[in-house]
C-alpha cells in the first residue's frame, strides 16, 4: 500500500489525490471510536511505520498517512489525514515552508506524531 500511495502522492495532482482522501472537513470534530476498533488502527499505523522503514526509497509523512487511511478505510474504521505547514527557522534552509501529514483516529495520532503540533492545519480529510 506504500507503494501505491508514494506512486499516487508523486504522479497525481492533489486536486485528483484528494479525491481518493476523503471529504474535505472544515472542523476537527472526530468521533468517538470503539476501543476494539482504536487499537486496530494503532496496529495499522504502527505496521505502516515499520513497512516504511523496509521500503527502497524514502518513505515520508504523506504517503505514510495516505496508506494508513486507506488500510483503516478499507476496514471501516474512520480517520483523519491532516495537512499542516510551518514556516522554517531563517537560517535552516534555502525553503520558507515545511509540510508535514499526519493520520489521527479518535483523537490519537497513529503516523506523523513528531512535532505535528508546530505545524498549522491547512487542510483534514476524512
């Protein structure tokens, strides 16, 4: 599912990768997820880390959490995939902005934990 997901993210345009997402939400209002259910999903998001560390290229936040979202989808559970920005430290690089995803089901972030919370939320799919 990295695979497809990396070859989705790199070859589509975002506007025909957002459709594959899910609805655009405007609000973070998760809901409450069965506790069989949540700890599939921390399964699902720790197996995608793992699988992303084994993979021949470069597995980065966005295809991560777009193969998360998609493995929860295709077992019903529900899930949000965010889009965030930061802007860098003047020094740190010759870019303004930083993107980073990351996937959260029922209030707990499976893949993308690190550091999400210095980035704005741009965009949430579900």
């Amino acid at each position: 599912m990295l695979g497809v997901a990396r070859l989705a993210v790199l070859l589509l345009p975002f506007r025909w990768l957002a459709v594959f997402l899910g609805k655009q939400k405007t609000g973070d209002d998760e809901k409450d997820v069965a506790v069989s259910s949540l700890s599939l999903a921390r399964n699902i998001g720790k197996a995608v880390c793992t699988a992303a560390n084994y993979t021949p290229w470069k597995s980065v936040c966005l295809p991560k959490a777009v193969a998360g979202q998609w493995m929860l989808k295709r077992r019903g559970i529900v899930s949000t995939l965010y889009l965030g920005v930061a802007k860098l430290e003047p020094m740190t690089s010759d870019k303004q902005l930083n993107a980073h995803a990351w996937l959260s089901c029922g209030g707990v972030i499976l893949i993308g934990a690190i550091h999400y919370e210095k980035y704005t939320i741009v965009a949430m799919f579900s």
